[in-house]
C-alpha cells in the first residue's frame, strides 16, 4: 500500500473513533438526563398527591366553617329571642312595681 493510502486509512480510523466516542458521550448525557427527568416526575407526582391531600383539608375547613357560620346565626337568633323575653318581663316588673 501506498504512503497516501495508509494516511487517508488512518484519518477515516480516527474520524470513526471520534465520532463514535461523541455518540457515546452524547449517549450517556440522554441516559442521565433521561434519570434526572423521571426523579423529577416522580417527585412531581409527590406534589400533587400533596395538593389534592391539601384540597381535600380545604374543602373539610370549609364545610367546619359553614357549620359553624350556621351554629351563630341560630345562636343569634336565639339570643335575640331572649333580649326579647328579657325585655317583656322587665318591662312587666317595672309596670307592676309602679301600680303596687
């Protein structure tokens, strides 16, 4: 084999190599980065049982905070029943102290 032959053989070989390795840097980069994305997936997929745990405590606080919305209004309703009572007898005291 001729000079020129051997050196075109020899640049072809170190293209190939250098190429192959770059594919195979390349490769290994998509396999980690492929590991990172499914953590993060995984950790993703954490987050959002958390949030719909957090939505489902939301919701009850907010049935607790109506029911106890309701309990004042009858507590309200029922103390002015009172203040009335209240005031009809001490109004009858007061009228029949007066006439005594």
């Amino acid at each position: 084999m001729s000079n020129e032959i051997v050196a075109i053989l020899g640049v072809g070989a170190t293209l190939m190599a250098s190429g192959g390795t770059f594919a195979l840097f390349f490769f290994r980069l998509f396999v980690r980065l492929e590991g990172r994305i499914g953590g993060l997936e995984g950790r993703f997929d954490g987050l959002e049982v958390r949030v719909i745990r957090l939505e489902d405590r939301f919701v009850r606080l907010e049935e607790k905070v109506d029911d106890l919305a309701r309990d004042h209004q009858l507590l309200a309703r029922e103390l002015s029943e009172l203040r009335g009572e209240i005031r009809g007898r001490l109004g009858e005291l007061q009228a029949g102290s007066g006439t005594g």
